[in-house]
C-alpha cells in the first residue's frame, strides 16, 4: 500500500476511527494490527522479517539490561547487530557485492561466478532495522529502559505512520506515548480521554 494510493485514502481514516472510538487499553493493538496489515499490503511474506526483527531486539535489550557482566552485554550486542544487519545486507546490497566480485573475477580470469536474486525489497526494512537497533543500542549504553511489554515494543518497531514523517524514533519518547491518554482540554474541562 503506498501513501497516496486510493487504498490508503481509505486505510487511514478507518484506522483513526476506531483509535479514538476505543478505549486507551486497546489503542495500541488497533495501531500494532493497523501497521502489520500495511506491511503486508507490500508483500505477507516480510511480514516474517518485520516479526524476527522484532523479536531479535527485543529478547537482545532485555538479555543485555539484566546483565551485569560487560563482556556477555557486549556480545549481546554485537549478535543483535549482526542478526538485524544481516537480512538488510541481503536484500539491498548482496546482488550489488555480487556483480562488483564477479567483474573482479572476470578481469582476473577466475572461473567461479557468485550468485544474483531477483528480489523484491521489502518496504522499510531499512528503516525497522535501524529503529529497532537505536532502541537495542540506547538500552546498551542505559539511555534507555527496556519495554517488557512485547506488543507496545513490536508497536514502536512497525509503527506506519512513522514511516512516512520519519526520521528514526527515539525509544524513550515513542514508547512512552503509547503508554500515555490522550488529554482533550476544552474551556470549561480538561476531560482524559480512557
């Protein structure tokens, strides 16, 4: 689904719709199901990339923040990195390795020929990637506290809206907004909306 397709002229609305015509507890999961069904508009099948990314990091920032020993925090981290980074690598820039070696194999005579695929790229992996790894790495460095809960963390990683406006969200203030209530002040009240 793109930004200005007609599909999503009707997507958004619905969308905003029922946000605000439900209740503050199931808010989050008309924003999580809404940006998984706009992944999957793309392809259904990266859906599978969004959801392991998702997981990745948020079994690697918690491992990371129970523990005290460096050296296991540290290879944590780079096992998140290499994880996230690997399938991004794949989809982008493998085909882009492959012909540059294979031009290099050529102008020296070798025989061997690495492989090219013919992919479709998944829509914002890059940016999920980097999303999910700013969170896993502001938790390393203790910028930031780990979100227990899995489905407000898989929420800040494929949150659809920002995909559009970017750039990349800071874990500390995205997170927490889907923590918050929405507050509608009015000249005679300051109503919470639940």
């Amino acid at each position: 689904m793109l930004f200005n397709s007609l599909q999503f002229i009707f997507f958004f609305p619905v969308v905003v719709t029922l946000y605000f015509a439900l209740n503050q507890k199931y808010r989050w999961k008309v924003l999580l199901i809404a940006s998984y069904y706009f992944y999957m508009c793309w392809n259904y099948k990266f859906v599978l990339l969004l959801f392991t990314a998702t997981i990745i990091c948020y079994s690697g920032a918690i491992w990371i923040s129970r523990s005290k020993k460096k050296l296991f925090r540290n290879g944590i981290l780079l096992l998140t990195i290499v994880l996230m980074l690997g399938p991004l690598f794949f989809f982008k820039y493998f085909n882009f390795f492959s012909y540059s070696l294979n031009s290099v194999f050529q102008k020296v005579h070798v025989l061997y020929q690495l492989p090219s695929f013919d992919l479709l790229l998944p829509v914002g992996i890059s940016f999920y990637t980097f999303q999910a790894l700013g969170y896993t790495i502001d938790v390393f460095r203790e910028n930031v506290k780990p979100e227990y809960h899995f489905g407000r963390f898989a929420l800040f990683v494929a949150f659809f809206p920002q995909l559009l406006a970017g750039p990349i969200g800071r874990a500390e203030s995205l997170i927490l907004s889907f923590h918050r209530r929405l507050v509608l002040i009015t000249k005679t009240s300051v109503r919470e909306w639940h």
